[in-house]
C-alpha cells in the first residue's frame, strides 16, 4: 500500500572507492572486494602520517568531468555532480517544474582542499594569488548548490551537516520536503572528499583510524576483535526521491520507499558515542514508529560499523535492545568494511547499498571478519551475500556522527 | 624575461580555455570577454589571477574593467612587463 506522502526512490547514482557508478559498486559489494588501497603519494613519509592507505575514488572524479569543471569546483562537489547525474539520468530525467524540484546534498567536512590549498597560496605566493572562486568551492554547501544550479532546482536547496550523519540526514530532509507539499522530486545525497593529509592526520591524531598499513585490504574490519579504527574513504552518493504519486503518474520505476525518519542526538560528548547506545536506540524506534512497521518487519540492517573498538560492539547493543531475538533472523551487513568511512557520504551510499539489497533481494556481504566479538548478538552477514525473503520487506540504514548525531532510515521494499 | 604579443596570447589563451572550457583557438583578440567567450565576473578575476603569476605582471583591479577584449588584455600585459 502506498499513499500520497509516501516517498519513493526512483534514482540512484555513486561514485565510490568500489565503482565509478552504482552497478560496479554494487556488484563490487556483492563479490566482497575492499575498495581500500595504499595511497600513491609520500603522505605518510613525508609528514610523518601513521596512516598510507585510504579508500579512494576506483574512477577519479577528473576522468569524468571537464577540466572546467574540475577547477571550478571542489572535488567535494564534483563527486556529488557525477552521482547526482548518474541519479538522474537512471531516474529517467523526470520532467518536473523547477518550483517542485528540491537539492539536499550534504558534507561532513566540506571543500577541506579548497580551504587549504588557498591557505598554501597565502603562505607560498602571497593573498593576491588566492582564487576568486575559493569560498564558493570551500563553502560546505557548495556541493548541493552545484547540483541545484545544474538541474534547476528552486524548491530549496540544503545542505545539512551532522559529520558522518549528514548523508543520512540530507535524505530524511529530502523526504521531509516531499511530504510537507514542498516538493514533488528532491536530489538528495552526501558527498565528501577528505583524502588529504590534514583530516587524515586530525583523524589519526584521535586514534580513531586504523594503522594496519601493512594491510590496508584488511584495515576495515567491523566487529572483528582485532579492529583497531575507522579507514577514511571519499565519494558521494545521490538519490533521487519522489512522491509516489509524481512517480506513478510518470510510470517511474521504483526502486523502494523510504517510509521511516528516524533521528535523535546522544548530547553526551562531542566525539563519543553515549555508551548504552540510548540515542541510536532511539532513532532507530522512531523510524519504525514513524514507518508504521514493527521490528519483525525488518530483515536487513546496513550498520554504521565503522570499525572502531568502541562504536560498533554500543551499535550492535542498540540493534539487539531494539529487535530483541528477531536481530537472530536480520541479515546485518557493514559495507565499510569494503570502502572504508565515507563520513558525509557514507548514509548515502549505504542507504543506495540498503535499497539494492531490498530489491534485489540480497545482503551485502561484511568482509575480514575473521574473529567475531564473541558477545555481538546479530546476524552478521559474513564473506558472502545472504539472500533475502520474498514478499514486503523492510531495512535500517543507521548513521552516526561526531556530535552525537543519529539518524536511522527505514526502507521499504516495493 | 619579457613575453612578446603572440607568446602573452598564447599564454592566455590556455588559462581562459581552463577556466571556460572553450578552445584555444577561440581566444582571439578581437573576442570580447563577456560578450563572445561568456566569462562572469569571477571568471574574470581568475584569468586575470592567473595571467597575473603566469606572465609576473601586476593587474590593478581598477584596470581589469578596462579589458573588454583579449586582445585589451595581450596589450596590457605586454605594457606591464617590466
């Protein structure tokens, strides 16, 4: 049953340290391959960075946008414009007045290279060879600007940022837009772009990444007793969300609904999870209060897991308190543990991977996991993909940010 | 060193195709910078950043309204050269 505020997905484009597009990412996921690899630069050497490996882009943004575009924006943006055309292209190119059509794309971090690159110039030539361009590639709305002006999208443009929840909040504010009669069609998505030596070494110096530079395949490794932090990643992730009514009346294919909202704040610490897992708990209940749905209903979760000795076994608590034994029957997938932490990315491009999975009827595997934490009570879907059941089903895609941010989505097959 | 007209334009005609996309060769003297090559006013100022470190010259901003063509701006740059 659909009603007219439901809100359907009907586009979806990536670009990912696994593919330059959503089928190789996905099909990257499904086969289990790590899009994490050994950065090809003198980082690590040169400014003494405990950590030389990342997941980056498998199709650099550079191969696929014009040189103009490259310079005139960040490449925080430019992700974001080549899965947002991706999106829109596999949407159909809807037609739909501009007044009607929403951009929400978010940024952890925001245009960091841009920032810093003009700082360099500053210091090495001076504040007169500073580009003009330089605040409107920095700002973190830039991302969701560039993608605003290139489809016309004047029913507002948005850009909420909640660190490694901002992927996941852009939707849910994409999804608030169509049902409070704002919009009938929003682009909505996360991007980042923060392979660089100062968030990695700002990352490091929190001992919050992995060090298993001799391994960077093996670095991400959520609920494996050995993880030892998070492996940075970059790339973006764009859907495209419609009304199911404006999909119907177009004959859209749909791809699945996104019919919970979920989202809460630990107001705890600015770094750390609460550790009873109170918060995630929360956002996660009120998504399937706010999808109509019990949590029997639900078959899949992609976790935020992002591998780190802490956050994921607070995580897993949640899941478990929430679905109680049910969690023994939910297929849990944690894809970073393939493309590492995409940050303001990353809700994106794991709800894309949480919506393929519920229709196509697959979970995606959770790669180097060779020692479970002997007390994590779910289903943790391991190596190979796990196939799903038939009929109507339901996921929880969660993200999590520094602040205390917790957004949980339910999804819903069609 | 100082770079004479047909160097300065060929200088410039690369940064104005990075910044805009259009072809060197396009880039003509008697081309307008907004009316023909379609350049806004930041772009402007980018070019002429660049222009600036490319070819050691100093643009004073009062001068770049001035630079309605290319070639106002080859003829400028080639003045500046010390």
């Amino acid at each position: 049953m659909t009603s007219a505020s439901d809100v359907v997905i009907t586009g979806l484009g990536a670009t990912t340290p696994l593919g330059g597009d959503v089928d190789s990412t996905w099909k990257a996921s499904l086969a289990g391959r790590s899009g994490v690899r050994t950065l090809d630069n003198d980082w690590a050497e040169k400014y003494e960075i405990p950590v030389s490996f990342a997941g980056t882009l498998a199709v650099p943004s550079a191969d696929v946008l014009t040189r103009p575009e490259t310079k005139r924006m960040d490449p925080s943006a430019q992700y974001a414009i080549v899965a947002a055309r991706e999106a829109w292209v596999d949407a159909g190119a809807p037609e739909v007045d501009g007044d009607r059509l929403g951009a929400v794309v978010a940024s952890g971090i925001g245009g960091v290279w841009t920032l810093l690159d003009g700082w360099d110039t500053i210091r090495e030539k001076g504040a007169r060879r500073v580009l003009p361009l330089t605040v409107p590639m920095l700002m973190p709305n830039s991302p969701a600007a560039n993608v605003s002006i290139e489809f016309g999208a004047r029913a507002g443009t948005h850009a909420p940022v909640s660190a490694c929840a901002s992927g996941a909040e852009a939707i849910a504010y994409g999804v608030q837009m169509i049902r409070t009669g704002r919009a009938d069609v929003v682009i909505a998505g996360g991007t980042e772009a923060a392979v660089h030596p100062m968030p990695i070494s700002a990352f490091a110096a929190m001992k919050a990444l992995s060090t298993r530079n001799d391994d960077p395949a093996g670095a991400s490794r959520p609920y494996d007793v050995t993880r030892d932090g998070f492996v940075l990643g970059e790339g973006a992730g764009v859907v495209v969300l419609e009304s199911a009514e404006h999909a119907a009346a177009r004959g859209a294919r749909v791809y699945g609904r996104v019919s919970g909202l979920g989202m809460s704040s630990d107001a705890h610490h600015i770094a750390a999870p609460e550790p009873t897992g109170a918060g995630q708990t929360a956002a996660m209940q009120r998504a399937l209060e706010d999808a109509g749905i019990s949590a029997s209903d639900i078959v899949h979760v992609n976790a935020h897991a992002t591998s780190t000795p802490l956050g994921d076994m607070i995580e897993a608590r949640g899941i478990r308190a929430l679905l109680g034994p049910h969690a023994d029957q939910v297929a849990l997938s944690a894809t970073k543990s393939m493309m590492g932490h995409l940050l303001g990315a990353a809700g994106a491009v794991e709800t894309i991977l949480a919506v393929l999975a519920l229709r196509e009827r697959t979970a995606p595997p959770t790669i180097n996991v060779t020692e479970p934490e002997p007390e994590l009570e779910v289903d943790l879907v391991r190596d190979t993909p796990r196939d799903l059941p038939a009929g109507q089903i339901a996921a929880i895609n969660n993200s999590f940010g520094f602040g205390g941010h917790n957004v949980a989505l339910v999804l819903t097959s069609t | 060193m100082a770079y004479n007209e047909q160097e300065i334009l060929a200088g410039l005609a690369e940064i104005v195709s990075e910044e805009t996309g259009l072809p060197t060769d396009s880039v003509l003297p008697e081309k307008s910078f907004t009316d023909d090559l379609d350049i806004d006013s930041l772009s402007m100022m980018t070019i002429v950043t660049l222009a600036e470190e490319k070819f050691s010259v100093r643009i004073p901003d009062d001068e770049v309204k001035n630079l309605a063509t290319v070639g106002d701006a080859v003829s400028f740059i080639s003045g500046a050269q010390a």
